[in-house]
C-alpha cells in the first residue's frame, strides 16, 4: 500500500537517492543496476531510462545456494513512458 511510482520519459536522466537504516543491496530489474546501500551514508542509483515499462526496484537478499532471494514486494516501481 505504501510502495511508491515514478513515473518518468525516455531519455530522462534519473538520479534516486538511498538512505537506510541496515545494509542492503538494491535492484533496478530491467536495467540490471545494483546499489549497495549502507547506514549512515546516501547511495546515489544514476542512470538515463532507455527502456520503457514499468521496473521494480527490490532489495536483494543472499541465499544459502549463493543466489539472492527479493523481499515480498518492491520497493519502488518506475515507468518510462515513450517521447
């Protein structure tokens, strides 16, 4: 209920800002961009959206096979809408 939507144009250049209470690594699927993000530091996710659609940006979590697993549900979701 609180996840939120950027909604953005191709060939915008986006920039988002992390801030967080406990390391995490963040997912920008889509546009295979990872952001590690620790306390006490702003972690900057910069790219220029080339795709359109809609990407979920979920916090990756290791898991016992060496993969990662996502938390329940995204974090942020983007749409790039055409020009």
């Amino acid at each position: 209920a609180n996840m939120r939507l950027i909604r953005v144009r191709q060939g915008d250049a986006v920039k988002l800002r992390w801030t967080t209470d406990r390391p995490i690594i963040l997912h920008l699927h889509g546009y295979d961009i990872e952001a590690k993000v620790e306390p006490g530091a702003v972690t900057e996710m910069a790219f220029t959206a080339r795709a359109t659609g809609r990407f979920p940006i979920e916090e990756h979590r290791p898991n016992a096979k060496g993969g990662h697993s996502h938390a329940e549900a995204p974090l942020v979701r983007i749409e790039v809408y055409p020009r």
